[in-house]
C-alpha cells in the first residue's frame, strides 16, 4: 500500500476545480412514495429547507425521478425518487461535487487516477459526470449554467470512505491530488468502537479539502451492520437533542451514541433506508 502521508502536497498538476463544501450533496435513493417522509425526518433532525420537488431526468439516457434539494445547516441532500428503473451505474455514487468547469474537472480527475465512469452529459441545470477512484469509490461531478451562491455551513459534514489496506494508499494519495486537500491525521490503530468492533483497532486518515472533511476507514471488510453503509457523518452541536428529533420525526437509532476520539456518535436510518453517522465533540 503506497502511504497516504508521503505523497508530496505540493506536487498538484491541475489547477483547483472545487467551489466549497456548502455546494457538495450527499445522493440519497429513496422509493418516490418514501421521499416526503423522508425529506421531513430529515429536515426535522438538522433543520434547513427543501426545494420544490420535481420530476425530471438527470442521467444520459432516458429515465424519470422525482428530485429535490435539502439545504440544512449540516450539509445538502440530493434526495431523487426514481419512478423507473434505475440506469447504471447511477444510485452508486456517494455524492456530487460541484467544480467550476467540467471539463476541466474531468481531466484533472483523470490525471489524479480516477477512471470516468460516465462521460460529461447535460442536465436540466448545468452538466455532470460520474467518476471513480481506487478502491471502488464513485462520486458525481456537477457545473451548473447558473452560478450558486450558497450561505456557508454551519458545520461541514464527513464524506466517509471504507476502503481495503490495499488500495487506501491509492485512493488517498490520487484524492489528494484531485482536490488539493490534506491529511489532518493518520491513525494506525483507531479504536474499533467506531466501526462496531470495540475489541479491535482499525486505520483512519482524515482528509481535508476545498470539498470538505473526508474519513477514510480502512477495514477488512468485516464489519457488523450498518457500519459501512452510512455515507456522511453529519456533526451537530447537541447530539441528544439531535437525536431525539431524529426519532421523534420518523428516524430510529441504530447504535450508539458511544463516545471515542474526543466525540460522541451514533447511527440513524432515516425513513426510506437512509442511513447517517451524527457526531458531536465532546470535551
């Protein structure tokens, strides 16, 4: 595994294509008849609004969803509601990054390692592309024909990436380099807690970029349910308070809160199957 903390930071061959992380969302897949229920849990939990819901088309080839945007102080949803079958590979992508220019951003993907998965195609509101990284990570890029101005966030949601000891260096490394970002920490022996096996330790390398905080675990894949199927980590600044709206609204507590690393964290499923990690700092 090359080492995530002896690629050159200052070595970048592209120029920066990232906005901020208020303009990145989480893809949330929810059958049409669970994205209201859904979209007020979740609204409920972290607070924020949504945009009115439309039926559209947002891949290349023909296909129908409804689709929405939740702007919560905690970080923006992309909540979709396919009322046909899916196209490939769509429904597998974590999140959508908005860059300043996609062909630009597509060749600087490219250069850092990532394979396109789906060329540049046009939206109703911009263009977008798929893309993935080593160890299998997909994530969506996005240019709007409009430019956004979203208020910053209140507190910057994790991207949290599970990946295999042999490709971490990879993903790490040719990330790094797409974004311009930079490892916070590295820590070999992270208290298993976190991944639902509080007799091990496991590696965690904490990223931060243009795009946000990213969580990198890298595990053997042997992990009890649902770890490794939440795809960000929101933080808020009362986790009982956040966790009894999330309840009271229609979310149910899978584990926790358990404490490790200075924070407090649980896992919620919202309604539709959407599963979150919230955090807090703790003292």
């Amino acid at each position: 595994m090359r080492s995530a903390l002896r690629f050159p930071l200052s070595a970048f061959a592209t120029d920066q294509v990232g906005v901020g992380p208020q303009y990145d969302t989480t893809h949330v897949y929810v059958a049409p008849d669970k994205a209201d229920a859904f979209a007020k849990s979740f609204l409920a939990t972290f607070g924020g609004t949504s945009t009115k819901q439309v039926t559209t088309t947002v891949t290349p080839t023909p296909s129908s969803t409804t689709s929405q945007l939740l702007q919560t102080p905690a970080g923006y949803v992309s909540l979709f509601g396919f009322t046909t079958p899916i196209p490939y590979p769509f429904g597998l992508e974590r999140t959508g990054y908005l860059v300043t220019d996609m062909d630009e951003a597509v060749s600087a993907a490219k250069a850092a390692g990532a394979d396109v998965l789906v060329a540049p195609f046009p939206d109703p509101i911009g263009r977008d592309a798929v893309i993935q990284w080593p160890g299998g990570v997909n994530m969506q890029l996005y240019w709007h024909t409009v430019t956004a101005s979203y208020p910053p966030l209140q507190t910057v949601p994790e991207n949290r990436i599970y990946v295999s000891p042999d490709r971490a260096g990879a993903f790490v490394e040719d990330f790094i380099a797409f974004s311009h970002g930079r490892v916070v920490s590295d820590d070999p022996k992270a208290p298993g807690v976190e991944i639902g096996r509080p007799n091990d330790t496991f590696h965690r390398i904490c990223l931060e970029s243009i795009f946000g905080k990213m969580t990198v675990l890298v595990t053997d894949g042997h992990l009890p349910y649902p770890y490794g199927h939440e795809i960000t980590g929101y933080e808020t600044t009362d986790m009982k308070d956040t966790l009894a709206k999330a309840t009271a609204s229609g979310a149910a507590v899978l584990t926790g809160p358990y404490a490790s690393d200075s924070r407090e964290a649980a896992m919620v499923v919202f309604p539709g199957g959407y599963i979150a990690e919230i955090h807090a700092a703790t003292k």
